[in-house]
C-alpha cells in the first residue's frame, strides 16, 4: 500500500554562502549529520539541482553543516531525540519512541571527503526542535526565513552523496503520516522511479569519484549504502555528529578522547593503504627505440564490503638510464595500466617502476625492474666539412655518428656531380676522409654521407654544398639612387655584367667620398644585398659614390663613380626667450633670437606658447606673426608659467627653443600652525615637525625660521632655519622644558610667528668619566682603574675601556660593571692610551680623559724572516758566498747592539748592528739553512724561521774550436760535443768574438749554439778568433786566439761569346776580356758541345779564336770560362770560374748570316727542347733549394 509524499517546505538556508577555511581543513567547527534510516523505512530529500531522492533502508545518509554551528531540527510526532557520545564525538539522534538505536555504520573507501553544498532536505516544519548540547550555536526560529524552492531539473545519481547545509529540516515517512494518492500522483512517482534507476545505471558506469576532486582532512562518516530505491513506508533517523569540546586545563591535553581524535586520520590513511598494491610491472615488444610496459594493480579482497567498492587510482611511471641507484625521470601519469615508451636509446640498459597513488596518497610503489633495448643502425651523421680547395679538387673531411651498439664498419659519400637533383657514390670506406679531383673551376657540388654497420645504413645527413675557386668579377656598373632625404641616400646596383651565373654569389663594397672633405672615397657598406640606405649624412650636401664586387676569388675594379646630394632640412630651434624689463606680477615682456640654422631657407613666422606650471603638458599659443618679441598680459600674481618658441620654413615646422620659466611676484606668507614632536623626545635633542602655512601668499615657501626659549627665560635664540618641514634641536639638557616658535617666508618675505610650543627633554646618559689611573706591573700587563661619575637620574649598569697605541685609533677591550681592569700581552716599552665611558638605562655617557702609560722594556722582539741577496755578490765570489738581509726587529725599548747568524752546522758568526752581511769561504754548489736572532743588553731574541741558500757553481772552461768549412768569402765554425740533454738552468752558453781591423775583438755570436757561418769575409785573408763559455755561475775564461784563412775566390762567369763567319768555311770566336785579379793572371777555355760532351779547341790568354775545318748547314754551340793562375807551394795552380752560357753556330753555303747568341735562337724556334746546360742548371738550383730548406729545419729543430 503505498503512501502518499506530502507536501513539501523548504527550510532556511544560507545559498550563497562560499566553503569557509575551517572546512577544508579539519576544523573542529564542522558539523556532521547522519540521518539513520532503519530498514523497511524511506528517507525522501531534495538534492542540489532540486529533484526529490528518497533512500530506503537500512543507510546512514552523511551530510555536514557548513557555519559550525548546529542547524534547527524539525522533530515529526511520535519521534524523540536522544544525545549519544561515541569515540569522543557527540551525537544527536533522533528515535522513535519505540525503535533502538543502530550503531553507525563505516563507509565505502571510495567515497568523496570533498562535500559540495546542497539545498536542504524535504521534510515537514511543524516542530522546531535544538539540541540540548552546551555551547553550540543556536538560532531561534523567529529569525529563520522562508526561501523559495527552485524548479526541479533531471534526477541526480541514486548513491547518496555527503551534503553540507547551513540550517536545514529533515524529516522521513512512514505510516502515521499516510496520506491516499490520487492515479495522477501514483503515474509521477512510477516515472520519478524509472528515472532514477537509469541514472543508477549511468552513474555505475562513470563510477561517480572524479579524479579533480581534492581531497579533505574531514570528520570521518560511519555509515553504509543501499543504492536500490524505492517508494515505501519508513521512519528516518537523524544523527547529529560533532567533535565534543574540550576544557581548557592543564589534566584534559591527554584525555582518551582528545587522543582518538588525533588517531582517526592516521587510522584511515592505513585502512586505505591496506586495501590494494602495486604488481610487478611487466615490459613487452622491445624494440631499438620503443617498449611497452604493463602492470597490475590488485584489491585487497578480505573485506567484501571494500573490495566491491569502484576505486580509481593515477598510475607514475619513473625510468631511469643510469643503473638501479641512478636519477629516476618521471614519463607518465595516468590511469591507464599498459604504457608506451618511446624515444629511447638503442643498446642502452634502462631501470623502470611504478606508484599507484589514491586520493593524493602514495598507496605502493613497485619492484624496480630493467630491461635492454636492442641494437639498430647508426644515427645521422653530421655534414662533412671541407677542409682545401682548389680549382679542380675538394678534400672533405668528417666524423662517425652513434653506433647504437653495433661498430661502424664504413661510410658512404655521396656527390650530385655538380647536378642538382641527383646524387651518386663517389666514395664507399672505413676513411673519414677523401679527395675528389679533376673537378670544374668555380661550380658548386652538394654531398651527403651515411654511416653503416652489421645492421644496416643510416640515414644521410643534410646535404652540404662546396664550391671549387674561380675568378674574379669583373667591374659591376654603378650605383643608382633610389630615394634621397635630408640625411639619408638610398642607393642600388646590379651584379657585375657577364659574370652572373646560378652559383654566382657576390658581396659589394661601397664606398662614398665626401664634398669638400679631403679625406677620399671610405667603405660604408659591405653585404650580399644589391640595395643600400645611409643615415647620418649632411643635408644639401653631394657626395661621391663607387662600387666593388667580390666572390670567393677576390675584389673586382671600382665601378665608375657617380654623385648624389641630400635635401635641405628643417630650420632649428630658436633661442630660449629671454625677459625684457621687470617681471610685474600680470604682465612680462619676452623676446627672442632668430634660429642659429634656418635650414637653408627664410623664417616665415614664429609661435609663442605659454602654460601654467600647475597645468604640466598643456601649451596655449599666445603670439603668431613675424616679430621676435611679444607682451604677455593677463596673468596671476605668484604664479610660475613656462614659455617655449617654434619657427616656421620652407621644410616645415622647427623642433621647440627651450623652456624659459618666469614667476610673478607674490606676498608674504600666513602664520603656521604651532611646531609638535616628530619622534619621542630624546635627554638631549628634540625632533621637531610643522606643517606648512595655510596661505603661501602666492609663492612657494623657500624659508622656516625655528626659535626656542628656555621656561624661565624671556630671551629667544634662533635653533633652526631652513626649507625642511622637521628639524633635530641638539645640545639641550635632560629633563628641561623649552618653548618653540616657528615662522615661514617667501620671496618676498617672512610671516608672523607661530602660537607658543612647549616640550620636554627626556631623562639622559650619565656625565663624563674621569681619567683613568694606570698602573704597570710587568713590561706586558698593566692595571687601570678608575671613578664612578654622576648617573643623570639612571644607575650606571656598565663601563666601557677603550685601549690603543694610538689616540685616534682605540678599541673596547672590556664591558662591565667593575670599576679596575688588568690588560695583559702587551708590548714591551709601547706606549698606549686608554679611556673610559659609563653607560645607563637612558643611553651611553661621553668618553672621560685619556690616561697614557709606557711600558717597561725587554729583550728584542721576533726576527723577520732572513732575505737572500742574489745579485749583491761579483760573479766570481757567487760560488763561495751568500749575501743575506734582514729587517731589523722591534727593540722593546733596549738598543739593539747585534746579531747572531746560525748557518750549515751550527756554525753561529756574531755581527754589529747591521741589516745585511756576506757569508764567506762557503762550499761551492752547496745548500745551507740559515737563521738569525737579535742582541740587546737585556738578553737575546728567539731565532728567526730558518731560510735554504745555495751557492752557484764554479764558471766553466772554453771549449776547443775548429773550422770545419772553408771558402773565398765565408768560414763555418765548430765548437764543443753538440747540445746534450740538460735542464735550462745549467745550459752552457757561449761568446764567440773575432778581431776586427783595428785590433779590437767584436762579439759575433752570444748563445747555446755549438756551429757558427762567418760571412762577408774577404778572400785569402786571416782571421782571429776567441771564445767564452758561461752560465748562471758566471763568465768563464776566454781560449786562446785561434786563426784560419779564406780561399781564393774563382773568376767571375763570362758572358756567351760571340760568333762571327769570316769565311765558307772560316769563323771566328770572341769573347770579353777580364782584369787580373790580385795580380793573379787569367787564362780562357774554350769548349766545343756536342751530343757526348765537350771538347776543347783552345786554352790560353787570348780572348778570340779562329775555328776551321767546319761542315756547311750543321750547327755548332761555343762556350767559354776563365781561369785563375796563381803560385802555391812552389806550383802553379789553377782556379777555373763557371762557363759562359753556350753560344749557337749555323755553317751556311748562302749568304752569311751575322751571328745570334742563343736567345736570339729560342725566341725564333720556340718549340726546340731545352739544352742539357739549361736542364743541369735547372737542378742545380732545385738541389740548392732543398739543401736550404734542410739546413733551416735542422738549425731550428735540432740546434734550437
């Protein structure tokens, strides 16, 4: 029998109430309502979008009071209300008169602590009722309102959701209250009931628990669902739950119930934990680059009730590539239990785990498990690099990529052969290098190459372009002008006529020649771009231009030059106005200077703009004509006003002159108002603060004038005068009362005087001590004591004492309330000084009077370290001497009468009162450790830190010197066993000296060298020679004089000779002659070539020879050399020179021919071959230069 829904009254609420903080948070404010509905009952509400619910049951329905304070119950007849206290929180549950009391049941681990806001529930309003609870917050219901109930949208989900409500009435149905329905209201109750089960249904499959909602520390709810529902009889329960409040003693912190309270949020965090884990997750697919991984995440299923509850979990994936231990990265987040991972690293070891997470709970985490990705082809390659060029060859270089676990085993390179589009092998090898040859001049060629290993061919790399060398452009035409300014010209050009080709890329040099300017044409552009724009030039001006094209071969030949010029510009500013006469207070006359550049055009007319200084930024033209000065009338008194000029040209409008400011007189000020404390008075000064006058008379206020009396004095001094608001009265004394007047001035003047002000002094620091008394004990402790000076009206708590050398210069060396002090580690014979201040409650007192005292004095003081003198001592005595230096140490008031030095063996030499000695008759090449310790007649000081000297070693011996080369003009000397291997620091140097004409020996070579080449020297002459070795322990002796001579010197090489035919079968050979030499006679020889050699026809002192018995048409070749004839060890010798170059015969049966020399011959057959003489000097001078080449690099790299 079904039982009649009455009708419905909402109950007061708060709608647009926000969440409070408390609420969030825990907070003990809350209030959480359970409704229990016993079984066989319904409970009917109205939720948030206005559709009725009802819940059958057995169910606890949650639902919390947003405010804190607890809502008004509306009690049905028949039911009666009942507080129960349970785990420390108080409930309030409403019973039948004859039902029991149903413990409260746990909710599902899913459910959502976040509770939104509803509207109340459904429920009849005829009786009030508040629970008997102390200290909530209570409202009676005559300040409750009616609200009106919003319409009803779509049916919500049919599982009971937690519900916070401001003031709400609740109220279930049961049999008492049965009311018959009509067919009209059985047919709406049957399709509400339909509705709701579909929302069931569509509820289940979207499981409801949004993963947004944030989670809350709230009151936990203990209750349990029944999502079938029904339209029935029954009997609700409501349940009324908040935290019991504690007193506020001292035994109530550790009460079971306060501990309960602490222990439910830990309670449900391990409840929840409890209930699912994490498997081991599970990696699938491996590829080089990618893999899957899965995993399983397992309920706990002990407690039926948990286990069939919908949970939703986000899922962390974390993968680390540095081992077990190493940085974990994370790559997912999420619910999903199977993941791809991409872009990873072939042939690399990777580490993986995942964290289940509830509810912002890190509820697991799994094992950590690894995995090894598979091995693939090499990566990219980088482009290869060009390393030469030329015009036909390019050499390119380049370096492997990764090879992702498998070696590289070669590469490929690939080329387009100057084609683009389509690209061939040119190179296949394990090299990172190669040479392509015999290539186009001046062509571009694009490359790519691809590495290869065991597994396969990587991808190209980009593709590259290198370009062989060419030639230079020629001259490109010149610039042409685009648009002109005042100050810029745009320019443009083309490339250089002829040489423009696809690959053609060009750079241009522009350059620009001032008018007038002296200084020439200079660069002002260098780009690729075909256009340029110059700034900054000067207006009306012309100017010469010239262009330069380069390419990578060069820079090509000016352009011709051309010439531009600049507009003319705007006019300048005008002067700054200046007044003329006085300025009255309501008018001024100003006038003004013409522009110092017109821009080259007339003035047209001048503006005169003025405004107020208070107005900022707003001008108002007063003047326009072509006058240059203007009277301004009408303005205020006491006002400032700015006034600025422009001018007008042919190019426009000029920027404005400067702003000239001018103030119209003004009237004295008013009185201010009386002068009051800035800050809290002090025992000796006083911050005093005004406010400026209420009337400036027209003019800003420049001047305050402060002046002070004391009480009971008539007699006023001035304390203050200045533009400042505030000013500090210094030098007063504590607890004195003194009066302030103050005044304030303009331009023109000061006003009256103030009303009359009185302030206090506070309480001040204690007076200035006495001088301390000083009493010296040892020659490093003396005692200082001293007087209690007056306090000013506060107990002295402390005393400070200041100690120094110097007066200026003192430092607190104790604190405290005791009136002696022993200072202690003092210098011997010092004089100190020393002061003393007392301080109080109210602050520090001033210093007392500087005591001075002067120790006793002792033994000298601590020795410096000792100085060696490394270049105090004549090469010769380096190696048996030290020269040492010292600082001399503090005497302690005893005059210090010597030293002790202590060196080698405890060897101790006793010196006068000096700063430096020489240690003699010292072991060459020796280390020893010295230190030295000060005498005075009172006793010795403490030796020094000892210092490690070394003496040098002896200088050493001149080597054996040798000449190894001899010629006419150069001699090539030798000397010692070549460079040995030896530390710089002993390397034997050498000087090597040669005696000049004059008798004097001269340096030639001062080094480590071992060979020297004596060069320009005269023939068959004799030379002197010495040398001298030396190193870091001095010079050593020079060797004896040793002499060598240079040879003779060969003649010089005549020039070809000269043929003449005398005859058909008669000639004649010629040649120059040459003088004696040094008295030596000269002989010629003469040399007939032929295919196996040379013959000679003819040798004596004769320069001509007649040759016969010749053959017609043959040709014959002719050379001659001179020869040196001289005495030598009872003989004649003799010295032949070079041959002449060969001379060419034709024998002729014709006329005869005068002779040509071979020149003459190549220049008329320039295809004959070359002679042996010319192939054999040709060798002779490619030898040459070898031979050079090895004899610098063995000097610089072998010698050197």
């Amino acid at each position: 029998m079904a039982e009649q829904v009455p009708a419905l009254e909402p109950t007061p609420v708060m709608n647009d109430m926000p969440l409070p903080p408390h609420m969030v948070n825990g907070d003990s404010m809350q209030q959480v309502i359970l409704v229990q509905v016993n079984p066989g009952e319904t409970f009917t509400i109205r939720t948030e979008d206005g559709h009725v619910q009802c819940i059958q049951g057995p169910a606890h329905v949650p639902m919390m009071s947003l405010n804190g304070s607890m809502p008004p119950i509306f009690v049905p007849p028949g039911y009666m209300s009942q507080v129960v206290e349970e785990n420390g929180v108080r409930k309030i549950v409403i019973l039948p008169h004859s039902a029991e009391y149903h413990p409260p049941m746990h909710p599902p681990p899913h459910l959502q602590h976040y509770m939104h806001p509803h509207p109340p529930m459904l429920a009849h309003p005829p009786h009030p009722m508040y629970p008997p609870v102390p200290g909530s917050e209570l409202h009676p219901p005559q300040y409750m309102h009616q609200h009106p109930m919003p319409p009803p949208p779509p049916p919500p989900p049919p599982l009971p959701q937690p519900r916070i409500y401001h003031e709400y009435e609740s109220r279930s149905h049961g049999r008492t209250h049965y009311i018959p329905r009509d067919e009209r209201t059985g047919k709406m109750q049957e399709h509400l009931k339909k509705r709701i089960k579909d929302r069931h249904a569509i509820g289940h499959n979207n499981n409801n628990n949004k993963a947004g909602v944030p989670p809350s520390s709230l009151s936990k709810v203990h209750n349990s669902y029944n999502t079938d529902v029904e339209n029935g009889y029954g009997k609700g329960h409501y349940v009324v739950e908040e935290p019991v409040k504690q007193k506020q003693s001292g035994k109530a912190k550790d009460s079971p119930a306060e501990d309960a309270k602490a222990e439910e949020p830990e309670k449900e965090i391990k409840e929840l934990q409890d209930l699912f884990s994490t498997g081991k997750p599970i990696v699938s697919n491996i590829q080089a680059r990618s893999a899957v991984l899965s995993w399983s995440h397992l309920v706990n299923s002990q407690n039926e009730e948990n286990a069939n509850r919908p949970v939703s979990f986000t899922f962390e994936v974390a993968l680390s590539n540095c081992g077990k231990s190493g940085k974990f990265k994370t790559i997912y987040i999420g619910d999903e239990v199977t993941v791809s991972l991409p872009d990873l690293q072939p042939a690399t070891d990777y580490h993986v785990r995942v964290s289940a997470t509830y509810s912002s709970i890190e509820e697991s985490t799994s094992e950590v498990i690894s995995f090894t990705t598979e091995s693939c082809e090499p990566d990219r390659p980088a482009v290869p690099k060009l390393v030469n060029r030329t015009k036909n060859s390019l050499i390119l270089q380049w370096k492997g990529s990764n090879d992702n676990g498998s070696k590289i085993i070669s590469f490929l390179l690939e080329w387009d052969e100057g084609k683009p589009g389509t690209f061939k092998e040119c190179y296949f090898g394990h090299l990172k290098q190669y040479k392509l040859t015999k290539l186009s001049p001046s062509t571009k060629y694009s490359f790519r190459l691809a590495a290869k290993n065991n597994l396969g061919i990587s991808e190209f790399s980009e593709t590259v372009a290198f370009s062989t060398t060419g030639s230079v452009p020629p001259a490109p035409p010149p610039p042409q002008l685009n648009q002109a300014g005042i100050t810029t010209l745009s320019l443009e050009w083309g490339p250089p006529t002829g040489a423009v080709t696809e690959e053609s890329q060009f750079t241009y040099t522009l350059e620009m020649e001032e008018e007038g300017s002296g200084h020439g044409f200079k660069a002002k552009y260098n780009g690729e771009e075909p256009s340029c724009t110059l700034k900054n030039l000067r207006r009306s001006t012309s100017y010469k231009f010239r262009l330069f094209a380069h390419n990578s071969e060069g820079k090509s030949n000016p352009s011709e030059e051309v010439e531009y010029t600049t507009y003319p510009d705007k006019p300048g500013p005008p002067s700054k106005p200046y007044t003329k006469g006085k300025i009255r207070a309501y008018n001024v006359k100003v006038a003004w200077d013409p522009p110092k550049d017109n821009g080259g055009a007339e003035i047209s007319k001048y503006v005169l703009e003025i405004s107020e200084a208070s107005n900022g930024s707003t001008w108002n033209v007063i003047y326009d004509g072509t006058l240059r000065e203007h009277v301004c009338d009408h303005l205020r008194p006491g006002t400032s006003y700015k006034l600025r000029v422009y001018c007008f040209g042919i190019a426009g409008q000029s920027q404005a002159s400067d702003i000239l400011s001018i103030h119209t007189s003004a009237v004295p000020p008013g009185p201010c108002r009386s002068p009051y404390l800035a800050n809290r008075a002090k025992p000796r000064e006083i911050s005093l603060h005004w406010a400026p006058p209420v009337v400036n008379g027209g003019a800003e206020i420049i001047d305050y004038v402060v002046d002070m009396a004391e009480s009971d004095q008539t007699e006023c001094r001035r304390v203050y005068q200045g533009p400042g608001l505030r000013c500090t009265v210094s030098n007063l004394l504590p607890g004195r009362t003194y009066s302030f007047w103050i005044k304030a001035a303009n331009k023109t003047g000061f006003g009256p005087y103030s009303a009359k002000s009185q302030i206090s002094t506070a309480p001040g620091p204690p007076d200035q001590c006495g001088t301390p008394l000083l009493t010296c004990k040892t020659a490093t402790t003396v005692a200082v004591s001293w007087e209690v000076p007056m306090c000013n009206g506060a107990e002295i708590c402390d005393y400070r004492l200041e100690w120094g050398k110097l007066e200026g210069s003192m430092h607190v060396i104790y604190t405290g309330p005791c009136l002696n002090y022993e200072v202690k580690g003092l210098t011997p014979a010092t004089t100190y000084f020393c002061r003393v201040q007392a301080v109080n409650m109210a602050g520090i007192g001033m210093f007392g009077g500087t005591g001075i005292v002067t120790t006793p004095a002792s033994v000298p003081g601590a020795m410096s370290l000792p100085r060696l003198l490394e270049g105090k001592i004549p090469l010769p005595l380096a190696s048996t001497c030290l020269a040492l230096q010292w600082d001399e140490p503090n005497c302690h008031g005893s005059e210090i009468t010597g030293y002790n030095i202590e060196y080698g063996e405890r060897q101790i030499v006793t010196v006068d009162r000096v700063t430096s000695y020489t240690l003699e008759n010292l072991q060459p090449d020796t280390v020893y450790r010295i230190r030295i310790q000060a005498i005075n007649s009172l006793g010795q000081s403490p030796f020094s830190q000892s210092i490690k000297a070394k003496t040098k070693p002896l200088p050493p011996e001149p080597p054996v010197l040798e000449c190894v080369c001899f010629s006419y003009q150069s001699l090539k000397l030798k000397w010692g066993d070549g460079p040995n291997r030896i530390s710089l620091s002993n390397a034997i140097q050498f000087n090597l000296q040669m005696e000049d004409k004059t008798g004097r020996f001269v340096t030639l070579l001062n080094g480590p060298c071992h060979t020297y080449k004596v060069q320009r020297l005269s023939e068959c002459t004799t030379y002197n020679f010495k040398i001298q070795a030396y190193n870091e322990a001095g010079e050593g002796p020079f060797s004896d004089i040793y002499t060598f001579t240079t040879t003779k010197s060969p003649p010089a090489p005549l020039k070809a000779p000269k043929i003449c035919q005398l005859g058909e079968n008669l000639c004649e050979v010629t040649w120059e002659p040459l003088p004696p030499m040094k008295g030596d006679s000269i002989v010629y020889t003469l040399q007939l070539l032929s295919g196996r050699g040379a013959d000679q026809v003819y040798k004596g002192p004769d320069t001509s020879f007649c040759f016969t018995n010749f053959q017609t048409n043959c040709e014959y070749r002719f050379r001659v050399c001179a020869g040196r004839q001289y005495q030598h060890n009872g003989g004649l010798q003799e010295l032949l020179g070079a041959y002449s170059p060969s001379t060419v015969f034709s024998s002729q049966k014709k006329a005869i021919d005068p002779p040509q020399d071979e020149s003459t011959a190549e220049n008329k057959n320039k295809k004959r071959c070359l002679t042996d003489d010319q192939f054999a000097f040709i060798l002779v001078v490619a030898f040459a230069i070898i031979a050079v080449l090895c004899a610098v690099a063995i000097q610089y790299f072998l010698i050197k």
